[in-house]
C-alpha cells in the first residue's frame, strides 16, 4: 500500500513526462515527414496542372532529345548554348503536351493507330523526311522499309553485338513516332476550334473594302512634342485613373526580380602581358632560327597543335589565315594581337604547295610474329604489285579485301595532334601518283598503298602557329579578389554597395524582370548558385561573393524588389503611366489648339502642319512624316468619312493630334471581289487566331518552372 501511495504521488510527473514523450514523437514524425516532403520538392524541376515533374524524368526527355540532336548532325558534343535550348525546347513542349493531353482527354479525342497506319502509308507528312526510311529512288518516305527494320530490331535483341547497333535508330524512331502523335493531336484539337468561327458575305465584303478601298487625304498635324512636358502636371490622381484604365497590360503570369549588381572581370595586367610577350618574342626567335616547329609550339604551350602536314587556308584561324597572305614562304611573324580571341600570336609559314583535296586508294596491311616477319612480307606484297600482280588477289590471300576508300583534308586538319605514323600516311597519300605503289614503314607493321584516284587540286598551307591567350596569372586574379572579397565584406546593404563602388573602382548596375528560367545571370557562364540566391532572397538582401564565367569573373548580387504573380503596382508601372498621361494632357491642350476647325486652311492657322497622304487603306496604319509615328486610328477614322468631308473630331494618335479631309477614295487597282475567296481568306485568319489557344492555356495551366535549382 506504501508503494502505490507513493506512485500516486508521482502522478503528476508521470503525466507530464509521458506527455512530453508523446509530443516528442509526434514531433520527430512531423519533422521526418516535413523533411521527405523537401526532399520530395527538391528533386522536382517543375509542376505542370499539378503534375510534378522530377529532376530523373526531365532529364531523360533532355538526354533523349540530345541523342537525336547528335544523331540526325553527325555530332559527338553540343555547346553549353546549344544544351540549353534543348532544355528550353524539351521544357515547353513537355509542358504543351500536358495542357494539350487534358484537353483533348476532356474532348474524347485521340490518334489512333489506324491514323498513324494511313499516316505511314501516305508518306507526305515532313516528319517522316527526317527519318532513315527514304528511298533513295524516289525521295519518298517507304514504309517497307521501316516495317522491315522494325522486324530486324526485334530479331537483334537476342544478339547483344546487334541489338547495340539496332538500338539507336530505334529510339530516333520512337521519338519521331511520338512528335507525330502530338502534332496529329494538336491539329485535331485546333481544327475543332477553327470550325467554331467561321464567315459571312457581309463580314466578307467588308474585309476587302477594308483591304482595297483606297482613301487619299489632306492631313493637319499637331504633334505631341510642340508641347513643353513641364507645361504637363502629372498627379497621383492621373496615375492612379490611367493604371485602372490599363490594369490588364500590367498583369503577368510569372515572377520576376529586380537586381542590381556588380560583377568584375578579371584580365592580365601590364606585367602579364609584358611577360607572356617575352615568351612569345623568344619563341619567335626560335622559330627563325631553324629549330624544330613542333617542338617550339609545344613549349610555348600553343592553343593550336603543329600537325607538320599541309592543311587548307579554311581549316585555319580567321586572324592567321589573314596574316599569311602578306607573308612570304619561311618567314616568321613577330607577336600580335588579336581582340576578338583575345590571344597573342606568333606564325611562322612553313610551307605552300598544291595537293589534292580527295584521294581514293586501297591498302594492305601487313603484320607478322615479329616486326622483322612484317616487314618481310610486306616487301614481299610490295614487289608482287609492282610486278602486276592484281591488288585484290594479294589482298585475299591475306585476308583482307583492299577495298576503295575516299581520304580528304577534312579528316586530319582539325586533328588535336598528328603521330609519325600518321603523318606518313597523308604524306603518302598526298605525295603518290595515280596507280603509285609505296610499301610505309610503321611502328606495328607495314602498309603497301596504292593510290587510284586524284581530285581537287588546292593550295595547301603548313603553317606552325603560336596562339596564346592573353591571360591573367594567379597573382593578377589573387590581388583582384583580395580587393572584390573586401569591398563585398565592408558593404552588406545596397546602399553601401552603390556609395562605396566607386571608391573601389566598380560600377553597379541594374537588370529588372529577371525570370527563373534565365540559365545565367546578366549573360554570365556558371552562375547557377548566384541564380539560386536570387530566387531565394527577399529584397534588401546581399548575396556572398561569387567566382564566376571562365574562372574570371567576380560577382556580387543584391536584390531590389520581387514582382509577384499577378498585377503590377502603380508604382512599378510608374513611368509608363506617366508618358500615357501625358500623352493624354498633351492632346487635351492640342485638341483644344484644334477646336473650331472646319477645314485645312483653319487647322493651318492653329499652326498644324499640312501634307498629303495617299493610298490610306483601313487595313493598314499610315506613318505620319510629320509626327514620325504609325497611326493606326487615323486610318480608322479616314475610313468613315466620305469623299469632300473634313474630319468629323481631333484624331488622337499615337504621335499628335490629327484634323483631315478626304480628297478621293477608290478601289485598289487590279482588285477584284471574289466572296468564295474573300470567306476563305477570312477563315483562315480565323484559324491563325485559334492557333493561339496554347496561350490562353498556358496561363491558366498553374505551370512552377523550378529548373534553374539544377540546370
């Protein structure tokens, strides 16, 4: 009984201490399940009508769509621009296919597999011209050929050394096979919407009246600028009525970001130049003295390799290409400068002589248990042919087929290096006559060569280049950070930032509207993390120091304002409101300079300018010389008075005020009225307008592009 009473007076306490246990563990699970939930959001690159998208699944549609890049160009690598309009391609048309696929689930609609089987069938759609599957006779689109690799795709899968091969043609062609699925549907989904507007003759009729009647004039012009501005007040009242009267042209679907900046490029100082020019003056010397040319451009650690074999005056550079053709045979140029590469430059030219473009020949290789045994039998084939023997018999009997191949300049003169076996390949190549034998010493073995055909004769250039990036040493990019890191750390608000950025010899600059979707900040490589800052700060904030470009860029970021979804304040929209009332008192003075003018001549008086204008036609804005402007409600207003009348009011345009009167007005010269075709055009147009549905639901598709956090 002793103990129970003295658990009951630890009640209390044991009341406490498992309920805090219990808040604890409720805790823990909602901050696990809090934690997942970031995780989950920080692998998602976006949402699209509350799909989300991952980070896994945008970039396999990336990759995808890069493979057919490289496919279809013949290409090994894209540049970083090039990878970032795929990604922008692949982001947008992944997002048209969800708004596209849940209005046309809403509607019923599909494309069926018969479709796609007429669709092959037919072989007009242009899609289907970009894919392996046209015949060579008849530049068409044969889709027996297509059933038929598909049959052998499917045989190649159990043959891992032909199901490799297959492999990459086959998704080409399942991703050529879903584009036209979505753009099938597409159409489908725009017909629908075209075949809701439709024409008239009347509509008809007074579209061509719109576009042919012709109307020439006699104009009066006031323009805005013969008014002072400061003759203008402007109050908060005037921006306030002008903003609500143009709220939807402040709208916008997207958030954006003021910024101002600094950012710092780093360049070599006198010293580095003066020293990278001594280098280069003492290469040069080298060069003139007869010493190796590879040898010298490898040591001054050149951008471009010496390849020691003749290439053409297109495979090199736009700035030495230039400097040789002042240059004899055996010179060497002293060091200069080029600004758009930003390189010094040393040439010696070598050599020029004519040699063929393209040369057909065939070879045998020949090899042995020893160098010795290769070499052997290798003057063994070599005096075989030279005697007569067939160049295919000797091929076979050791095993080879000594088939016909094509060699051009193309295939070597970009080369990042040439070897000695190499370069007495092409020298061989390029030396031998039509029909020539020669039996090529190699490091592995032999090659017996036979040349069969010479064709394009062009001059050729060996040229050994020193390019050299004016760069700035470690020490330059030392001392610029040292003094960028402490003007960052001395200023942390953007007050101090734009006080103190003279004193140190920096200037701050501003970008407005910034967009998530940018891939850099103000144009600058490698600034993702100074991206990610952006999207995340709140205004007021500074960001830390970033090193950014190629390695010689500094960079630092404050962010001024954030514009959200939605409308635009008044104060953001500030300045243009300002220059729209204006523009609105301007005209309510001149309009009233105009008031009482019954014709040209009382217009003149009020002091407008007087002109002539012809071949005014509705359908088109007249330019105004006088204003400089394009005014379309000028050409609206001319087409409701009728010949012989004045102007019935001031027209407000978008350069002056305007009085007129009609002198003529006819029909265009050759036009003739066809109701059919004047329907048909309409319908048309109809279609253009429906074709921009994607727009209406793009906004309203609730899209978050997140891509910037990993791309």
């Amino acid at each position: 009984m002793a103990a129970i009473g003295k658990i009951r007076s630890w009640g209390p306490t044991l009341v406490i201490v498992i309920g805090l246990a219990l808040f604890a563990f409720i805790a823990e699970e909602m901050f696990r399940s809090c934690e997942a939930s970031k995780n989950e959001q920080r692998q998602q690159v976006g949402e699209v009508l509350g799909e989300r998208v991952s980070v896994q699944q945008f970039q396999q549609l990336v990759d995808e769509y890069q493979e057919v890049i490289k496919m279809t160009q013949g290409r090994d690598n894209l540049s970083e621009t090039e990878l970032n309009q795929i990604k922008d391609q692949v982001w947008q048309s992944f997002v048209n296919d969800k708004i596209l696929e849940k209005e046309t689930k809403k509607l019923g609609l599909t494309v069926t597999d018969t479709e796609m089987q007429n669709l092959l069938r037919e072989g007009t759609n242009p899609m289907l011209m970009q894919t392996p599957f046209v015949n060579q006779q008849t530049g068409r689109f044969d889709v027996t050929q297509l059933t038929k690799f598909l049959d052998d795709y499917k045989k190649s899968l159990s043959v891992p050394q032909l199901a490799e091969q297959y492999q990459a043609v086959y998704n080409y062609w399942q991703f050529i096979e879903k584009n036209i699925r979505q753009a099938l549907l597409a159409q489908k989904y725009q017909s629908l919407i075209s075949a809701c507007l439709i024409s008239n003759p009347v509509s008809a009729k007074a579209a061509f009246a719109a576009q042919n009647q012709e109307s020439d004039i006699q104009l009066a012009s006031l323009a805005y600028n013969t008014v002072n501005d400061k003759d203008v007040q402007v109050s908060d009242a005037d921006l306030k009525a002008k903003y609500n009267e143009l709220k939807e042209a402040f709208k916008q679907t997207v958030e954006s970001r003021d910024i101002c900046y600094v950012d710092f490029q780093v360049v070599a100082s006198a010293a580095d130049r003066a020293a990278l020019l001594k280098t280069m003056e003492e290469a040069a010397e080298k060069l003139e003295s007869g010493a190796v040319p590879s040898e010298i451009v490898r040591r001054a650690q050149s951008q471009l390799p010496y390849l020691g074999v003749p290439v053409q005056k297109s495979a090199l550079p736009r700035d030495i290409a230039q400097k040789i053709d002042s240059m004899s045979v055996g010179q060497v140029s002293k060091p200069f400068e080029t600004a758009y590469d930003n390189t010094l430059n040393v040439v010696k030219f070598v050599g020029k002589t004519q040699l063929p473009d393209s040369v057909e020949f065939r070879l045998i290789q020949c090899g042995g248990a020893t160098l010795d045994d290769a070499r052997k039998t290798a003057d063994s084939v070599y005096t075989a042919l030279k005697a007569g023997a067939p160049f295919d018999s000797i091929a076979k009997k050791y095993g080879q087929q000594g088939t016909k191949q094509w060699f051009t300049s193309q295939m070597y003169q970009n080369a990042s290096s040439i070897d000695a076996d190499t370069k007495a390949y092409i020298d061989a190549l390029h030396t031998l006559g039509v029909n020539e034998y020669k039996n090529i010493e190699m490091t592995q073995g032999n090659v017996v060569m036979q040349v069969t055909q010479r064709k394009a004769m062009t001059d050729m250039y060996d040229v050994a280049i020193i390019k050299h990036l004016i760069d700035f040493s470690k020490q330059t990019y030392s001392d610029a950070y040292n003094k960028f890191s402490q003007y960052v750390s001395e200023n942390k608000t953007i007050d101090q930032l734009e006080k103190n950025a003279e004193k140190y010899g920096f200037k701050v600059q501003e970008r407005k509207d910034m967009v998530n979707s940018e891939h850099n900040v103000v144009g600058i490589r490698s600034t993702r993390e100074a991206m990610k800052w952006i999207f995340d700060a709140k205004a007021g904030d500074v960001s830390p120091l970033y090193e950014c470009g190629n390695n010689d860029h500094l960079l630092v970021v404050a962010l001024t304002k954030v514009h959200p979804v939605g409308y635009r304040t008044v104060e953001d929209a500030k300045d243009m409101l300002a220059q729209e009332v204006i523009r609105d008192k301007k005209f309510d003075l001149l309009q009233k300079k105009l008031a009482g003018a019954k014709s040209i001549a009382d217009a003149e008086k009020a002091g407008a300018k007087i002109d002539s204008v012809k071949q005014i036609t509705f359908a088109a804005p007249v330019f105004v010389q006088a204003t400089g402007s394009s005014e379309p409600a000028l050409a609206g207003a001319v087409s409701t008075v009728n010949p012989g009348e004045f102007s019935k009011s001031v027209v407000k345009g978008n350069g002056g005020a305007y009085l007129f009167q009609v002198l003529s007005r006819k029909d265009r010269e050759g036009a003739a009225y066809d109701e059919k075709a004047q329907e048909l055009q309409l319908q048309q147009r109809a279609q253009q307008a429906a074709s921009r549905f994607m727009q209406e639901l793009y906004q309203k598709a609730n899209i978050k592009d997140n891509r910037y956090l990993f791309f």
